[in-house]
C-alpha cells in the first residue's frame, strides 16, 4: 500500500461494484441516522479520465466529462427538490454536499481542496471508489451487486481495501450495518467504529 495516501479518519466512505446498487440510499440512511448528533457533510466523486473525453459510460453522457474546465471542480449541492444524488443527500438531512468532479490524476488535489472547506468535527459520508486509492478513510464499506458479474474497473481496484462488503439481501444487510455504526468524537476528532 502507498505510505504517501491522506488518512481521512472523519470519513465513511462507499463503493460500489456497479452503478445503481444503492450508494446514495446507504448514505442517505447514515445521514439520517446521525444528522441530529453531528454535522454531516456529504461528498459524491466521479473520477474523470480525460478533460473533454468522451462519457464513460458511453453514448452521449451528461456532459460533466466535457465541461471541466481545470483539474477538478467542487460544486456544493443546494437545491434539495432535484432527482440527483447529491440532491438526494441534501433532503436526507446533511448540512452541506459537495460534488467533486476531479481528472484521475489530481483526486489528491482535489480532495485536499475540500478537505480545506470542511470543519475537523464533521461527519463525512463519501460515495466513491476511486478516491479510495489516494485516502485512507476511517472505514470502507463496498456495496457488491450481486446480480451483475461484471465489476466497474475502479471498484476492481479497490474491493479488497473495503472494511465491509455489502451483498446479497441489500435492504437487510444495509439495515444491519446503519445498525451497526458508531461515531466516537474524541477531543474534536472523529473516528468510525463498526
């Protein structure tokens, strides 16, 4: 493992093997659970391989391959009444979600740049795999769908780093981890216990 990744113990973050496995509703269920204990701040990453680069999910995309202008861009969530995920982590209860669109090779950049925004006693619930390969964060929980056999290259990556692996029955298993999870502030210090 790379000595040189940012330790990040205030954060939870999560992965997932494909797209649509519930990401956002296991987030939205952390928030919810600890929104009224601590400020919560949420963060959805998309990893872009190249500036102006064709959608990587191919067709036509959405075009947020294509409009990043620099390295990374970070743009807080503030409008709750919309069908997106970071709208969706706003209505669930976080004080504040920030996207960050970040070019494969600056995430450590651009992760730092929203570290600076985000106070040392908030409670950050991430939705990203890649980030994983430049942060240590307090725990990695990886949501594995099993119905799909493929898995996305990033989460490849990174799925033997995950602290937990959510498979199978995904309401029950989600159910029981939200559970599970403990938040300890130690002198203005976050730390995630499972």
């Amino acid at each position: 493992m790379n000595k040189d990744l940012i330790s990040i113990e205030q954060m939870l973050m999560i992965g997932s093997t494909g797209r649509n496995s519930g990401k956002t509703t296991l987030a939205s269920a952390l928030i919810n659970k600890f929104k009224s204990d601590i400020k919560v701040i949420a963060l959805k990453v998309t990893t872009i391989e190249h500036k102006n680069g064709k959608c990587q999910r191919g067709g036509e995309g959405c075009g947020v391959c294509t409009n990043l202008k620099e390295n990374f861009e970070l743009i807080e969530e503030v409008d709750c009444n919309r069908n997106k995920d970071t709208s969706l982590l706003l209505s669930a209860g976080a004080d504040k979600v920030y996207w960050l669109k970040c070019l494969k090779g600056h995430l450590e950049e651009g992760i730092n740049y929203f570290m600076s925004k985000v106070p040392s006693d908030a409670l950050i619930i991430c939705e990203s795999n890649s980030l994983r390969n430049v942060v240590i964060p307090g725990y990695f929980v990886m949501i594995k769908n099993t119905e799909i056999n493929s898995f996305k290259e990033s989460a490849s990556k990174v799925i033997d780093m995950a602290d937990f692996i959510i498979e199978n029955d995904f309401n029950k298993s989600l159910d029981m981890f939200v559970s599970n999870v403990e938040v300890e502030e130690d002198e203005r210090n976050i730390k995630i216990k499972y």
